[in-house]
C-alpha cells in the first residue's frame, strides 16, 4: 500500500474504487503529473472513472492537504503527492519535467528582516530552473 493510501485511511477517508485509483496513480517519488495525466492512468486501470471524478478527487486531496498543487510557468498545473515532507523543486525550462529537491538550510530565515517589508512570513516556495540532462543533451 501506498503512502498517500495510508495517510488517507488514517484519516478515516472514505475509499470508493475511483478514489483508491487516483490515489495509486499518484504514488511514487518525484510524482507531478497533470489531471488530465491522472485520468489517462486511473482509465487504464478503471475505464469507467470519468474526468470530472479525477478533478474532483484531486481537488479533495489539496483541500485535505494531502496532496500539493504545483504550478511553474504557463503550464498545466500539476499534482504533488510528497505533501509531507518540505521540500523545493527543479524544473527543466525546456521539456517542464520536475524533481523534488530538498537542499540543505532553512530559506525562511535566509530572508533578512529588512526585506520582509513588516509580513508575517510562514511558508516559502523556491524553484531551481535549468535544463534536465536530456534536454541539454539536444
């Protein structure tokens, strides 16, 4: 079983079939697919669940917490099941393939008090860019 299946049933979720499905689709390191990369897996394993359902499902899973929606650029947003762990990403500016990186240091206390303009600062959100090796390869 996966950890988001476990976490979920810690929680007490209900576990309908297309719920268990997202969720394992989900599974794995580095995981940030799309929705729509979501549904085309979840259909290849239950052909009946529908769009809407993957959409709704992985809406409940960002309101739960336990999955993070990840957004770089112009693309599509994508759904990041590594919730629990801090972490920052690397995106390659080319393809848009990602990786969860988790670099030494604290970034919220990188931020000197002279720029933090009088905010509350809870939470900090880093991207590396670059170019992932095949892409530099081309």
């Amino acid at each position: 079983m996966s950890d988001l299946l476990e976490r979920l049933r810690g929680r007490g979720w209900r576990m309908t079939a297309q719920r268990r499905v997202v969720a394992e689709v989900l599974d794995g390191e580095h995981v940030h697919m799309t929705a729509d990369e979501v549904h085309a897996r979840a259909v290849a394993k239950l052909p009946e669940i529908s769009r809407a359902t993957v959409y709704n499902t992985l809406g409940e899973l960002v309101s739960l917490g336990e999955v993070i929606e990840v957004t770089t650029d112009k693309r599509a947003k994508r759904y990041d099941p590594n919730a629990h762990r801090p972490h920052h990403h690397l995106v390659c500016a080319q393809c848009g393939a990602i990786r969860d990186v988790h670099p030494q240091g604290n970034p919220l206390a990188d931020l000197p008090d002279t720029e933090r303009f009088g905010f509350t600062v809870s939470d900090v959100e880093v991207t590396y860019r670059g170019l992932c090796p095949n892409c530099a390869k081309a």
